[in-house]
DNA sequence: CTATTCTTTCCAGTTACTGGAAGGTCAAGA
DNA sequence: TCTTGACCTTCCAGTAACTGGAAAGAATAG
C-alpha cells in the first residue's frame, strides 16, 4: 500500500505520514521502486497516533503508547500512568490560562477602550 | 548600558534580550566598541515587552502593543481591541483543553490501571 | 599584565509539522 | 509508443520564541 492510501485510510496528510515514518514513529519497509509500502498494522498505527495527537498526547508520549499499544503483556497500569500524566499536564495549562484570563480581563475591564489615549491596560503593561 | 544590565533591570534573560534586538522589537544603537547601547527607555520597552509576554501576547501582539505604547495619542480602543482578542483566543484555548481534558478522563476513568493487559484506555486509541 | 567577565556573531536544536522545488515512477489513454 | 497526469522520492526552508554553545574580541579588577 502505498503512502497515500495508508495516509487516507488513517485520516491524515501524506506529508505527516511521511514526518511519522521520517522519525521511526511509523516507519514502513521500502518497495523495490523505493516507495515506502505500508500494510494495515501501519495503517492501524498511524490512526492510533492520529487520536493520540488529537487528545494532545505529545508525539513523544505517542511513542510510548505506541510501544504499549504493540505490546500484548504491558500493565494497563503503564498506560493509564501516561494518561493521568497528561490530564495532570492539562489541568496546569488550563490553570495558567485561567490566570491569565482572568487577569487580562480585570484589566482590560478598566480600559474604555474609546479615542481618548488614556489606557490602563498600556499603563499596567508598563509597570504602572 | 550595556546588554547585561539593560536585562537585569528589565527581568530578561541576555539572550532574550538580545533576540528581541535582531528581530527589531527593541533594537537600541551600538556603541563605539560594536556593543549594544541600552539606555532608560529601551529599558522601559523591554519591561513592556516582558510584561506582555507573560500575560500570553505573543511577540507580534506585543510589537503592536509596542507601537501603540510608543503613540501618545493612539485610541485607547485599539489598544483594548488587541486585548480582548486576545482573550477571545484564550477562550478558545481554554474550551478545547476542557474539551480535552474531559474526553481523556473520561476514557481513563474505564481503565483499571493495575497489571492486567486489557486497557479501555488503548482501545480508544486504537479506534474501538 | 593577566585572569575573569563581559560582549559579539553565528550555528544548531527545540515541536510538529507544512510548503515547495526538482526529479523519479507508474498507469491510462490517443 | 508516446505522453500526460497523478503519484512518489528527497531535500531545503519556514513556522514561534527562544536557548545553548562555540569562538573570538573588549573591558575591568587586582
């Protein structure tokens, strides 16, 4: 199968496919013209990645699943490890934009946001 | 003032510092020797910057944040436009990590995590 | 005068692709 | 058979915002 099929039943660019395979992440044996040949348990890999990407799993962290998702005997325990890891990871980037949020907006809440000059948001990023 | 005190007073690493030179954010005019030649001013912007940085502006926001800073009569409404969208932008963020966020627990929540191979978690992955 | 601490430039690496150029391969149609 | 078009290949460059490090010149303290 060659790189756009598998990229099309995986549901991703032949361009990302290609960066998978690039980086030993899905990388499939050559055809004898050179073309990478891929066979359904690549397919079945890449949509595994493809869905581990789209839960913000790192590709780093895709490699470990990977590794889990092919091996028969792993803990599930190992896996849920990796998940819980990221959820903890989640929660902190909501936190800081919460922050964030919260912060910018009291600020920007100040600002009459008019066509006067006057800005307390300028003046807080000044240092005010 | 040289660059390493222009950072400290600014709370910027050197390096970050001397980026924002080579990309024209805060470029300041060299000294005889070829050094970079800080004075109050580039200090204040360079705070600005930083300020800015931390409350998730990303550097082109901040060069138009910057110009606006620099503008004794710009419209306090263009500044407080930048501002909220970028809140908009946080809004967003922070929806797709909660979206994230409670899809994955979910899933997790299935998995048992001790020793045994069966993983609720993998077979989402895997497309089950 | 020297040792140390600055400063300079430039190159490379980070994350996860994405776009594009130049060129090889293959299947179908005139 | 020839050609056209769709596909494949590699390699280079760019994205965001730095960060680390090397090599070499400048300044300063003792």
């Amino acid at each position: 199968m060659k790189i756009g099929d598998a990229a099309n039943a995986a549901g991703l660019p032949v361009k990302t496919v290609r960066y998978y395979a690039d980086i030993d992440l899905v990388a499939p044996p050559r055809a004898d013209n050179g073309y990478r040949d891929y066979d359904a348990a690549d397919v079945k890999r890449l949509s595994f990645v493809g869905r581990s990407r789209a839960f913000g799993f790192s590709v780093a962290e895709c490699r470990r699943l990977l590794t889990l998702y092919d091996d028969d005997s792993r803990a599930s325990a190992d896996v849920k490890a990796i998940a819980e890891e990221h959820l903890a990871a989640l929660d902190q980037k909501m936190a800081e934009l919460a922050t964030l949020r919260a912060e910018l907006s009291a600020i920007a809440k100040e600002c009459k946001g008019d066509a006067g000059a006057r800005c307390p948001i300028i003046d807080h990023l000044a240092g005010a």
